[in-house]
C-alpha cells in the first residue's frame, strides 16, 4: 500500500504530470473526433425515426451524453476534492478547479437540449419536475465552486473551498439519478442499462453509447488541457516550468 500512494505521489507531481499529460491530451482529443464524428453519422443519418416522436428523438445524442457527464465530472470532482483534503495533493486541487467550467458546459447543454426536447414531448420548455430542478441546482453547484475559488486571491485556500462545496454538493447527485423513482415526474425513466436490459434498439443505442465515448474523451482532453495550463501558471518559478516554457517556445 505504502507503494502505491507512493507511486501515486510521484506521478502526480507537477514535472512528472507535465511529461505525461501531454500525449494523453492529443491522443485522447484526436479519438474524441473520430468518435464524434462516428458517433454523429450514427445518430443523425443511420438510426431510424422513433416510431412515437419522430425525428425530434435525436436530440437524444446530445442530451444523454451530455447529461451523463454533468454527473460524471461532479463526482469525480467529488473524489479529487477529498483527495485534495485528505493528502493535499497539489494535481487534484487542480483538477477540481479545471474540472467545473467543463462540467458546468455539460450541466447548461443538458438543460437547453432537455427544454428543446420538452416542447414538442411535453408541450412546454420548462417545468418545475423534480429531474429538471435537480439538474438546475446542479448548474447552480458548479457555478458556485467556480466563484468561490476565484474569491479567494490564494489558489490552495480556493482550490480547497471548491473541494468541500464539492463534497457537500455531491449529494445532489443521487437525488438527480433517482428522482424519476422517488417522485412522480414528468421526465420518463431509464431506458438505457450497461448490464441489460435496454430498452432502446441496437440501431439506436450504439451511436449513443459511442457518443457518450467522445464526450468523456473530450473531457479528458480539456481537463489536461486546463490543468497543464494552471499547473504552469502555478509552478512558474519553478526550474521545470522554466525549462517546459523554454521548449515549448
């Protein structure tokens, strides 16, 4: 055990972190186009119409993608939180700041395509159903872990305020996964099981299940991206820093 945290430690570390990082970005970045691009033919050209609601289902291949990953991102900001408490490691107080702006992105594209998508089901955009609030108060989370580390003028103090607003908010999450359980909600159930039982055909479940691959690919790609720019900006003193700038130059 003692091994593996210090394993953990040294890959972490900001010039190990830097070396590493970069060809994760570009290769994870350059399959989350491939992906999208498969993804996108799959949904918008190949999968047949709903037979209830006609073509304006595909909304579905932004929707669910991109709803998953507003959970997603706020649990792992969750981990990398108490990560950040519990060990004060220096990367994963970077990774809850860099984490949220994109987590927020997913959480607002949820709501829109989720308001487009009510419409022409519900017969309004908005409605105060217990799936929808959840995902706001969520868009509301993340906006607040993004103030209150940029209220504070030392990133570690800020960096460790977003980790326990993170931890406190990560409760909201199961409320938004069970909400269509434990209420009457206008915001049908799952359709969709990893472990069987779908209910969506195989002709239209497959372009979901790759998008939802580029997404998280491309999460990747920009939290390595926002995270080597802040370790940067942080480490900057530092003789590695100088030396990535000089390269980099």
């Amino acid at each position: 055990m003692n091994k593996f945290w210090i394993w953990l430690n040294q890959l972490g570390s900001p010039p190990n972190f830097w070396a590493w990082s970069q060809p994760w970005l570009r290769g994870c970045l350059a399959l989350a186009f491939i992906t999208l691009g498969i993804g996108l033919y799959g949904g918008l050209v190949m999968a047949p119409a709903d037979y209830l609601q006609g073509e304006s289902f595909r909304i579905i291949y932004i929707h669910v993608p991109s709803a998953w990953m507003s959970l997603f991102v706020f649990v792992f900001m969750a981990i990398q939180g108490a990560a950040a408490l519990i060990w004060r490691i220096k990367l994963c107080e970077i990774f809850v700041v860099a984490a949220a702006p994109t987590g927020a992105v997913f959480t607002a594209v949820t709501l829109i395509t989720g308001m487009l998508w009510g419409k022409p089901t519900w017969g309004t955009y908005w409605s105060w159903d217990a799936r929808l609030t959840s995902e706001l108060v969520l868009l509301f989370l993340y906006l607040g872990i993004i103030a209150l580390y940029h209220s504070y003028s030392e990133h570690r103090a800020g960096a460790r305020a977003a980790s326990i607003l993170a931890l406190i908010g990560v409760v909201n999450v199961p409320i938004i996964h069970y909400s269509v359980v434990w209420w009457n909600t206008l915001h049908q159930g799952s359709t969709i099981s990893l472990t069987g039982g779908s209910k969506m055909h195989i002709s239209m479940l497959w372009p979901l299940l790759v998008l939802t691959l580029a997404t998280k690919l491309y999460w990747i790609a920009v939290l390595l991206f926002k995270s080597r720019v802040l370790m940067l900006k942080l480490e900057r003193s530092k003789t590695w820093a100088r030396n990535a700038l000089a390269t980099n130059v």
